[in-house]
C-alpha cells in the first residue's frame, strides 16, 4: 500500500495533480498561450536547446488573440470536465521581457476571463525589473501566482555551454527576491546536458533542495530540428540518455527532493516534427510508467533522502 504523504493513488511523488485537487478542491487545467513575447538570449543565438520558435512550442498560436488561444483549449476541456478551473501559462519564450503596461495588459485579460483562478508565468531569473516584481507581489495578492524559473543546471560551467547567459547568482537571487514577495516558485531543469553526468544532474537536485522553492519541472534534454544543440550533436556526437539512464536519474533526484515540493513535469514533451533524440520521449506515458513501476520496485519515496 502506498504511504505516501502527498498521494491519493499509485504515485510516490508529489504530482501537480493531487496538488491542485486538494487546493482548488476541483480538476485544474493549465491553458498554454503564446503572449508573442520574445527572449533577451535571442541576440546571442539563444539557449542551444531552443528552437526558432523559443520555448513553449504547444504555447499556443501567437496570431490569435489571447483570449481566443484560451477558448479554444477551454472549449476542449468543458466537453469532459464541465465544472473544472483554469490556469493561465504564459508558456513561450520570457514573459516578462516587456513594459510592464504591456505585461498588465496580457495578464489580467485572462484573470478577467470566468473560471480562471490563477496565472503561471514562464521566464529568466535575468529578466524581471524591479518595478514588475511590485507588480507581481499585487497580483499574487489577486490570484495564485507561479513563476517559473529556466534553471536548467547548477553547474556554471554547464550554464556557459548552453549559453543560458546568466550565472547560479542571478538565479539564486531572483528566487530570494520572489520568495521575499510570497510568490510561488517553480524551477526547470534538464537532464542529458552535454559534458554533464549524474553526479552533475543530482547536484542540481540538492542545490534546489535548499532554497525556498515550491515546484520542479524535470526535462530530459531534446535535440530538435534547426537548433544550435542539433549542429553540436551532428559536429560532436555526445552521449544521449537512454530511457533506462533516465528513469534511474529521475528516481535518484526524486529521492533527494522535499516531499512538498511539487512535480510539475516529469519527462519531455518535445514536437514529433521536430524531434532528432532522443525518439523514446515520444512515447511519454511509457517514461512516465517506467517511473512509477521502478520507484515501487525498490521501495522508494520522493523525499526519502532529503
């Protein structure tokens, strides 16, 4: 039987859904939108794993009006979910790389729309003013905030080789500056970063495990199409994780992690158009399966060795 503190089901980590459920006492769904913003990083050939379209590739269609992208998914979801609530995702690229009457402007036309009871917004640790946190810290007073953090490693030296152009500082500051504001915290790491190994991608995890953080997003790194990280591959091949590598990685960082910190994604969701490796991703369920069937196998728990 599983005595897990923070689940309801076969789960031994702390999933998004059970979060959600027992906050909002109801079915959530995050609503992915494309705002049109663009990233600082671009001018300097962006994170090497970015394709042109930046981050968030199911964000949404940025020629349609935001309220439409909302619609169309909302629309979607009613047809088996009647009575369930939303949250808005500003998904791709930085979302906060604006004015901040422009930010004002996108936020809260979807915090007007019925059923909405909170925003996630995706962005750099580089790229929040302090005049937009003012405004973060009002608005979460409004709605339940997230923001979330592309970390992607601990390791400066990976940072530098993924050309993320910011260092753990800058990061480690903005979440302090976040927190300060009782703003929710989510972070985005990868594994499978080139020159990284395990002991690397569990650091990350034990750097994490000390701050004030509320959330992760775990990513097993994609080589796509039209990126600078598919030259490097196809110019240098490097070792890409197999599904089993994975999975094993996963359960280790898991392990390591607080039992309240919640797990907002497990393993990629990369275009099948655009995916060169690792193919297995694709096959999202089976990672996500393998997890829990080797997680009960040995016993173990998110949070058992934090």
């Amino acid at each position: 039987m599983n005595t897990f503190l923070y689940s309801d089901n076969n789960k031994r980590y702390h999933t998004l859904d059970y979060f959600y459920k027992h906050k909002f006492n109801s079915k959530v769904f995050k609503v992915s939108l494309n705002a049109g913003f663009s990233c600082p990083n671009l001018d300097s050939g962006g994170c090497i794993y970015c394709s042109r379209t930046g981050s968030g590739e199911f964000g949404g269609n940025k020629n349609d009006d935001l309220v439409k992208q909302f619609k169309m998914v909302k629309e979607k979801m009613l047809q088996k979910w009647p009575k369930a609530l939303y949250i808005g995702y500003f998904q791709a690229r930085t979302n906060t790389y604006a004015p901040l009457e422009v930010l004002k402007e996108k936020y809260e036309k979807i915090l007007m729309l019925d059923d909405v009871v909170g925003l996630n917004i995706a962005t750099r640790a580089d790229c929040i003013s302090n005049e937009c946190l003012d405004y973060l810290a009002d608005l979460n007073k409004r709605t339940f905030l997230t923001i979330e953090l592309g970390l992607q490693s601990a390791n400066d030296d990976t940072a530098k080789r993924i050309n993320r152009h910011h260092d753990l500082k800058t990061f480690e500051e903005m979440v302090l500056n976040l927190r300060k504001r009782n703003i929710n915290v989510v972070v985005h790491i990868i594994n499978g970063l080139p020159g990284e190994d395990i002991n690397d991608m569990l650091n990350t995890v034990r750097y994490l495990n000390k701050l004030d953080i509320q959330g992760i997003k775990i990513h097993m790194l994609s080589i796509l199409k039209d990126t600078p990280l598919e030259k490097i591959y196809k110019e240098k091949p490097f070792h890409v994780l197999s599904r089993e590598e994975y999975v094993n990685i996963v359960i280790k960082q898991l392990e390591l992690l607080r039992p309240e910190i919640v797990i907002h994604r497990i393993t990629g969701d990369p275009p099948k158009d655009m995916i060169i490796e690792p193919l297995w991703l694709l096959k999202k369920f089976c990672v996500l399966n393998e997890i829990d069937k080797e997680m009960k196998k040995r016993d173990t728990y998110q949070g058992i060795y934090a």
